[in-house]
C-alpha cells in the first residue's frame, strides 16, 4: 500500500489551491495546500470566534515538489493572503516520507 500515493489523491479531491512558501531568505517554492479557518484550542476559549478565524488559517500541504520543508516564521501565501506559519507538524507514519504537513498560520 502506498501511503503517499493514498494521501495526495485525497487532498487533490478536496478543494485545494497552489500555495507558496517564502523562507527568510527569500527563497521560494510552491506546492499544493488546503486551508480552512482555524478552530478549536484558543480559539474555541473566546465567545466569538469571529476575528480568531479571520486571522489564523489552517492548512494540510503536501510535500510533493517542495524544494524545502515549511518551518515556523515563514510566509506562505494563498493569492494575495499572506500567513506566517506558527506551528507545523508532519503526517509520518513509516517515519521515512512525510505524507503531508499540517500548518497553522496568522495574517
């Protein structure tokens, strides 16, 4: 069973769009990402969630051609949105190829 294969025809199902990634070098690199308002933790704490998922993003990337990994303090860009990454975590279960991140970011 390919799990990488399983992965990223799940994520190219649902609506998904190009993403890019910007370091603090400036280096750049695109991949393919779904991203939704982010919920729950700290943003299920205030009564009105309005301006926490209008600030914070949440999205799953999948690897596939990324020239480097995301990491916290970078960009990435949806379009004209601009995030900056607070927290990454990989989906590794072989713990040899990552499947695909899921990143949190704010504006």
């Amino acid at each position: 069973m390919n799990l990488a294969a399983i992965a990223s025809a799940a994520l190219r199902r649902a609506p998904h769009a190009v993403v890019t990634l910007r370091n603090k070098d400036g280096d750049e690199t695109t991949g393919t990402a779904t991203g939704v308002p982010a919920s729950g933790g700290g943003a299920e704490s205030f009564e009105s969630r309005a301006v926490i998922r209008t600030k914070a993003e949440s999205f799953v990337l999948l690897p596939d051609g990324l020239a480097f990994a995301p990491a916290i303090g970078m960009i990435i860009e949806r379009g004209a949105e601009k995030w900056t990454i607070l927290g990454v975590s990989t989906l590794n279960p072989t713990g040899d190829q990552v499947l695909l991140y899921r990143i949190v970011a704010q504006r």
